[in-house]
C-alpha cells in the first residue's frame, strides 16, 4: 500500500515563501503536485520524473516554483517563492505508476495525500 503524507502549508504574505515536503511510502514513483481552490478543479502544478529527476511545470508557476525530491528518504519538495494570493489553494501530492512520465491530468495519478492548505494573503 502506498501512502502520501504531506506537510508545510500555512499563511504567508505575498511575496513570500513556503517549502510543502510529501512522505511516501512503498515503491518510487513519478510523483507531481496538484492545487484544488475553492470552487475550482483541481490543477496540475508539477510533475518530476524519479529516474533522471526531469521536471515540467504549469505556466502559471515557472520560475517561482521548484519540485525536487531525495530517493533515499522517498521524499519530494515543492518549493514555492513569490506567492501570490491566486496561489491560495489546497496542495496535493500525487503519485503516478505509468510509465509515461509526463502526466498532467489528476486522472493519471494512482495515489494522493491527504491535502495541505496553502493561504496567501495580499
């Protein structure tokens, strides 16, 4: 059984930064963030591959926003700089077992943790 746990969200000004760091559990994966605000569908943000540690980001993200992970512990980061209030959501990370890497729509992925809240206040 895979399991994802994430931590890190908060309330932090614009501007600012915040580090979510996701747990897992069992067997490595592709693994990528997602974002659901209220009213909203839920997002891709980012995706890195667990072989060669590609990395591919949704527009609205780029050059603020960092995925990375450590394969010895089964841990991946999102950091995230310059936020912004649109940036508000609640964060997921997500796991995807396809060989395929590059997967963009929640549909792809396989197991999913619980949600952090992210608030950015203007």
């Amino acid at each position: 059984q895979v399991r994802l746990v994430e931590s890190g969200g908060g309330l932090v000004q614009a501007g600012g930064s915040l580090r979510l760091s996701c747990a897992a559990s069992g067997r490595t994966f592709n693994m990528g963030w997602f974002r659901q605000a209220p009213g909203k569908e839920r997002e891709f943000v980012a995706i890195i591959n667990w072989r060669d540690d590609r990395t591919y980001y949704v527009d609205s993200v780029k050059g603020r926003f960092t995925i990375s992970r450590d394969n010895a512990e089964n841990k991946v980061y999102l950091q995230m700089n310059s936020l912004k209030p649109e940036d508000t959501a609640v964060y997921y990370c997500a796991a995807t077992a396809s060989p395929v890497w590059l997967k963009t729509s929640p549909n792809e992925y396989d197991y999913w943790g619980q949600g952090t809240q992210v608030t950015v206040s203007s």
